[in-house]
C-alpha cells in the first residue's frame, strides 16, 4: 500500500518546481518586454568619477538613469546633473525636436545609486555633473 504522506510530499515538491520555473519565465519576459536592458556605466562629460547609465523604456517614453560616484566615501554624495536627451517624435512627418535639458539633483550612499525619471525621453545624448558635495 503507498503512503498517502509521501505522494502529498511527491505533488508539493513537483508543484514548487513548476510554480519556480514558472515566476523565473515569467520574470525574463517581464524585462524583456518592459523596454532595453541598462547601458554601460559612462562617465558624466566634465566629471570622469561621477558615472551614469541609462535604461530607455519606449513603451512609457521614459529614460531611466542612475548615478554612481566613483570616489563615494563613507558619507553620502550630492550633486546636480544637467541631463540633455532627445524627446520622443510624435510626428515623424515634421522634423524632428530640439534637444532639451532636464536639471535633477541628487544624492548618492555607499552601496546605492541615485536615480532620476524623464518624462517624454526617447535617448540621452549627454549628462554633466555639477555642484558636487562629498560628505
């Protein structure tokens, strides 16, 4: 006669597996139809230690970027940074927008990057850093 016991464990063990391959497939797909993977980390254009990378979400027309300072202490990090992207093109007729600049000020920890969100961005061309505390 078969355990009872043991086939619950058997069906519990079979449908944790299953229920495990399923959240990780369905993650993967999450991030892949959310927008493009992050950039590399690249330096700001006037100051090399502060670093930024960008994630560009077409369907949401948003950048995504963090910030990273490369000589971060043990205190925090504030900074403002000049983000020059390009708007999304609602009418690929005309030509396309001028650039424009979105100023963010922000604050970097140990083990932590600040982030920022522009609204109606379809790339980021170029990001300065200025005004920089470390603490």
């Amino acid at each position: 006669m078969v355990n009872v016991r043991v086939l619950i464990r058997i069906a519990r063990l079979t449908m944790i597996k299953n229920l495990s391959c399923c959240f990780l497939l369905v993650l993967a797909l999450t991030g892949s139809m959310l927008g493009q993977s992050w950039s590399e980390w690249g330096s700001t254009k006037n100051v090399p230690e502060i670093k930024y990378r960008v994630q560009v979400l077409e369907n949401a027309q948003a950048c995504y970027l963090e910030f990273r300072d490369d000589q971060q202490g043990k205190g925090s990090t504030t900074f403002d940074v000049n983000v020059d992207y390009r708007p999304v093109d609602v009418d690929s007729n005309k030509t396309p927008p001028p650039p424009k600049t979105e100023t963010e000020h922000l604050v970097t920890t140990p083990g932590r990057a600040a982030t920022a969100r522009i609204s109606d961005c379809s790339a980021v061309t170029e990001a300065r850093a200025s005004y920089i505390q470390r603490h």
